[in-house]
C-alpha cells in the first residue's frame, strides 16, 4: 500500500518521498526512495522527510519491538530454555504527529479485533487527521478493504478495491484535509464556471488561491497578478510559489503538492 501511496501521489501532481523497508518492488517512477531496514533507521529517515513537507501518510507495518541486544553472529542450537529481551520501537506516526502543527497526518490501524475502538484510540494518541483501519487480510494481497476516519467525523466504510484505487482515494482525502477551502472552490468552478471568475475575484482581492494552477496562469499574463499572489503567501505561510508539500508513504512518503487541485487520473514490508 505504501507504494501504492506513492505512485498515486506521483500521478496526482506532487513531489513525493517514499521511505521503505526491505520489500520485493522496483521504486515507483518518479518518486524519491529512502531504503531503510530497521524500524530506527525508517524513523530516522521519517523525521528528515516530515521536515521538509506539509504532511505523512504512515502505511508501514512497523514492527512494535526490537531485540535489547543485537548478537555479533548466528546463536547456536541449545536445549535449554531461551529469553530474548525486547525494547519498543519508536512510535513513528504518533512522534511526527505530535510535531505536526499545521501540517497533515494520516495514519494506519492494521488490526484483527475491536478495530474501531483501537483506531480511534491511535487517532487521539497519534494527534492525527484521519485515520485508515485496515487487517492483517489486506498484507500482501492485491486489494483491501478499509474504514476511515476523519478528526471530527464519523467512521466511512470503503467499498473493497484494488490497492491503487484505494490509495489515489487516500491521497485525495490528504488534499482535501491539506487544502479544505480550496478543494470546495475548486469543485464548484469545475461544474460553475461563474464559481471560477469568483475565485478569480478573490485572487485579484489579495486572498489566498484555491490552487496555485490559478495564480500560476495569472502571474504569467500579468506581473501584478505575480505580486497579490507572492503576498498572499507570506500572510497564510502555507504554500511556496513552486509548491506545498505532502506525504504518502511506507513509512513517511513526503509529497510536495504543485496544487491543492491536481489532476486525477515499514520497516519490513508495506502493508
């Protein structure tokens, strides 16, 4: 799923870095790829990405513990009784979730009973946005099944699809989180063309864009159009001219967004 978190990022117009564990899949086209093997080495490269974007989607399956002690070489066969003393790993989606300010959070509840519950329990602790509850049936399998919840809202259940289809639909759900206002405006210009010249209006005010497709356009015929966009920016602090970011992932996949209305279309393993 991580990958597939990936790629539909990439087809949707963002900048996007994916951090993997060891798993048997070429690098998506386009996207930048962070080879990790052990759940430290993923935080790690987690915290680097998360600095640089304006949201996560945590996908990985990370492993809940670790080995206190780390054996120099192959332990042999005894017939005595063996104690193997584990540490917790670091909790990655709640640690950056907790950093996140007014960035985008979403993260994944892979369980096998009471799902809702545990979910929403990882919704609060986490300080995420919304949360994708999955089982162990959807490890490895071409499709899954999920339900989803966001901050403030009630439980949706997603009807079975393929994993691409379910991530370009999570990817979706990360604009629509990232860039509220701007996903409105933009779905109603797409079926009111008056809807679009009132977006226009609003740029011309000095207002935040609903996407910089718009501003962009504007800039590039009109260098006071350039000028209302750039400070439009520097009061709203939440996009650059060249773009916002975002992030799917294995682990912490970081999408830089070039608009909040792009066009549709783990440390061991991704879920």
């Amino acid at each position: 799923m991580g990958y597939a978190l990936a790629r539909a990022a990439r087809r949707r117009g963002h900048d996007v870095i994916l951090v993997s564990g060891p798993v048997d899949l070429p690098p998506p086209p386009g996207v930048r790829t962070v080879a990790v093997i052990s759940a430290e080495q993923m935080a790690a490269a987690a915290r680097r990405a998360f600095s640089r974007c304006d949201g996560a989607i945590f996908a990985a399956a990370v492993c809940d513990y670790r080995p206190r002690r780390a054996a120099r070489r192959k332990r042999a066969k005894s017939a005595r009784p063996f104690a193997l003393s584990l540490a917790p790993t670091h909790d990655i989606a709640a640690e950056l979730g907790r950093a996140k300010g007014r960035r985008v959070a979403v993260a994944f509840a892979l369980e096998d009973h009471a799902g809702r519950a545990h979910a929403e329990r990882k919704l609060r602790r986490k300080n995420c946005d919304a949360i994708i509850l999955n089982t162990p049936a959807a490890i490895g399998a071409d499709r899954a099944a999920v339900e989803v919840l966001v901050t403030g809202q009630s439980w949706q259940r997603w009807p079975a699809d393929s994993k691409p289809r379910i991530a370009e639909r999570i990817v979706a759900l990360l604009e629509r989180l990232a860039h509220p206002a701007g996903s409105e405006r933009e779905r109603a210009a797409s079926v009111n063309p008056a809807a679009r010249r009132g977006t226009q209006v609003d740029e011309r005010r000095g207002l935040p864009p609903a996407g910089w497709t718009n501003s962009v356009s504007a800039a590039g015929i009109n260098p006071a159009a350039r000028r209302r966009s750039v400070r439009a920016v520097s009061r709203t602090g939440e996009n650059t001219v060249r773009a916002s970011k975002m992030t799917p992932a294995c682990g912490a996949a970081a999408p830089r967004l070039r608009s909040p209305a792009a066009p549709a279309s783990p440390a061991p393993g991704s879920a």
